[in-house]
C-alpha cells in the first residue's frame, strides 16, 4: 500500500501546483499582485493604501514576499463575499490544526536527524510554493524514511523507541503555535477591529508569513527556557504520580491533540450549519441578530466549500476589476490548495494507523474517520487517527504499570504510618 500511496501522493503534488499556480498565472490575480508588489499601483482595490513595499531592505524578498501579502490582502481586504470570508477562517483553523500535527510527527524521536524532522525548512517552502505542491511530498519522504511509519501492529517497544517526544516539546507545542501562527492571523485578518494603519496591516501580514520557521525556533527557545529554569519533565499519569513511559506519553500528548481538534470543531460546525441553514433558520437569526443579516441571509454551502473545476476556474480584468473581485479568485486558489494538499494528509493518517494498531480494522477506522470528517473536517479525521495510532506506545507496559502502582501504593502506606 506504501507503494501504491507514494505515487498518488506525487501526482496530488503535480495536479494541485497546476491547480493553484497554474491557474494563479492566468486568471488575472498575479498581474495584478506583482503590480502592486512593484509599486506600479498604490494597492488593491478595496485593501488599505498606500501599499507597504520594503520589508527587509533586500528587493528580490520585498517582492516575494510581497507577492504573499498581496494574495491574503485580495483575500482579507475590501467588499469580499462572506462565503470567501467563512471559507477563509475554516480553512486557516484547519491549517493550523494541519501544522500541528506536522510539527508534532517531526519532532518524534524516531525521526531525529532525517529530512521529515526539518519541518521548519518544509514549512517555509510550502509557503512560498503551496501547501498543495509541498505537502504530499513530503508525506511520501515521511512513508519511504521514516521509522515511524515502518512499526508493526501492536508493537510497543518499538513504538516507544520511535513515537516520544520531549515531553517539553508536548507541554509547550499548543503554545508556540498559538503566539506563531494564531496570533498573527488574528491581527492581520481583522485589521478594521484593531484599528490599524495600512501600513501596520501589511506588516502583520507579513509577520504572518513565516510562521513555520517561528514555531520551530519559539518551540525550541520555549524547551530550553523551561528546561535550564525547571528541569526536565518525567512521566506522569493524570493524578499527576509516576507512570510508565508509554502512559506518561500518553497523558501528556493528549493536550496536543486537544488543541488540534478545538482548532477543528469551534470553526468547522458553526460555518459547516450556517451554510446549509434552512431558509426559516436564516430569517429567525436574521431577525435575532439584524446585525448580522447579511452573513446569515447570503451564506451558500456551495459558494463557500464546493470549488471550479480548475479548467474552469474564474478570471478578472486587471484593469477593470472591483473591491471584492480578487477574493473569489484567492478562494478558488485555497480550495485546491487545502484539498488537494490535505486529501494526501488524511490517506498517510490511515495508513499509519493500520500499520501501527495493535488489532486493525479497515472498517471501524473507517467509521472513525467519517465521524470526525463531520464533526472536524479533514484536519480532525487525520488528527484523531493519529492519536489513536499513538496508543500503541502503550502496549507491554501492563506488568511494569503493575509494579509502579504496587510502589506507590508503599509509600503511600508508609507515609501514613509515619504520620501515625
């Protein structure tokens, strides 16, 4: 199955650049955001003016990496349709999510010292060549080299030798991600709420942008901070007593997990419901909160999840488009390049998790991955697959967990009679 996943996965590379990038070539949206990178005009239609153009003080990354800007501007700025909008925020909590889990499975011991640990290095590249371009290759890497992928069913020891990671790590990933990655993008997409300046707008933009190499670098200064201050972390159970590795593992990658998920659910059920909202839903919210009447009343499930067909895919005018105008073509990009990169991402969950588990079952995995495709999205059905798989470290610690308990159970006697 390996072999048959590597292949699909490159061609879902192939297919998902041309998609986005092709596309982005000949639709209008790259005239006009190289454009503005230039300085030939102000700014987009709609977006804050003037438009920021030095960053760094190195011209050829202003460039590029106002390219990026730009895009997200066309995506955030102006009179852009809220099913561009709700799509937008859905997808940025599940890119988060995505992340995390990346970040997670790099950080695995088993993966030390190999190319899948590097994720900082692949972060930045999808971000200047699509999630969609770099994500499935790098899973098809992950599936050829790492350990992590080659464990058999049930085998406990080996998982243990190749799923930890520092305990640290796990306490203080949600975090790094959250000052990285959540925080920026709050600031950049809400930029009227803020009252920012254009100019300060752009720069949370492009604060944003590197996220990757921030989370890695914020991670790894977090670990160390906390560790030289407090020492290192054993494991623990959930009354917080002394446990095996496997359990304390267990206990402690749980939070991670939680995270991920919340990241899923908060955003994906609220929009997923107002989007298919029968019409007498969408008229009593818009009578409960006229405020909100125009998002309730023009929401469409199709307008906001179902994509063009990328031979098909919508154009603009560069010299005769409108604010808003440039947001359906960003959003015709991020359905190709979320789907077409995740897609691969929640096949490698399954295939992990049958080549881990101890007693797999192609349809009770199945099932799982459904539910919480409804309940979370994409991003949550791999995430709860690879907590599941997780579970393994598990095995074979039953005698040791065992002994641990009986240890405790001592102390805890003879301390009582001490205080006796």
């Amino acid at each position: 199955m390996k072999y048959v996943l590597v292949p699909l996965f490159i061609s879902a590379s192939l297919f998902g650049g041309y998609a986005t990038i092709g596309t982005l070539l000949q639709n209008g949206l790259s005239d006009i955001i190289g454009a503005v990178s230039l300085g030939t005009v102000p700014s987009l239609k709609g977006a804050p003016s003037p438009y920021l153009t030095t960053y760094t003080g190195v011209a050829a990354v202003d460039y590029q990496l106002g390219g990026m800007i730009n895009f997200f501007s066309a995506i955030i700025d102006g009179n852009v349709p809220w099913d561009v909008t709700m799509f937008y925020v859905w997808g940025m909590a599940q890119f988060a999510a995505a992340w995390t889990v990346l970040v997670l499975e790099a950080k695995r011991v088993g993966n030390r010292g190999r190319l899948v640990s590097w994720i900082g290095t692949v972060g930045i590249i999808f971000q200047n060549v699509t999630w969609t371009f770099t994500l499935p290759l790098y899973l098809a890497l992950h599936l050829l080299t790492s350990p992590t992928a080659k464990l058999k069913n049930g085998d406990g020891a080996g998982a243990r030798r190749n799923l930890f990671v520092y305990l640290w790590d796990l306490a203080l990933l949600p975090m790094a991600v959250t000052i990285t990655f959540i925080v920026p993008a709050i600031f950049m997409s809400m930029p009227r709420l803020f009252g920012q300046t254009a100019a300060t707008h752009y720069k949370w933009i492009a604060i944003w942008q590197p996220f990757p190499a921030f989370t890695i670098l914020g991670l790894g200064l977090l670990h160390y901070a906390c560790y030289y201050a407090l020492g290192s972390l054993s494991p623990v159970d959930e009354e917080n007593q002394p446990t095996t590795h496997g359990h304390g593992y267990m206990v402690a990658v749980r939070g991670v997990y939680e995270f991920a998920l919340a990241l899923c659910g908060t955003t994906h059920i609220p929009i997923v419901l107002l989007t298919i909202m029968p019409e007498a839903g969408r008229n009593f919210l818009s009578h409960a909160f006229p405020y909100y009447a125009p998002v309730f009343r023009s929401l469409s499930f199709s307008k906001t999840f179902i994509p063009h067909p990328w031979y098909a895919a919508p154009s603009v005018n560069p010299d005769a488009y409108r604010s808003g105008d440039l947001s359906i073509l960003a959003q015709h990009f991020l359905h190709y390049d979320f789907y077409v990169g995740t897609l691969p991402m929640l096949l490698w969950a399954m295939y992990l998790h049958q080549r881990t588990v101890k007693n797999p079952s192609l349809f009770k995995m199945l099932r799982k991955a459904a539910f919480w495709f409804v309940i979370g999205g994409p991003a949550a059905a791999a995430i709860i697959l690879n907590w599941d798989r997780d579970a393994v470290t598990e095995e074979g610690e039953e005698e040791l967990k065992k002994k641990i308990e009986a240890k405790l159970e001592r102390r805890k006697v003879s301390e009582s009679m001490k205080t006796k």
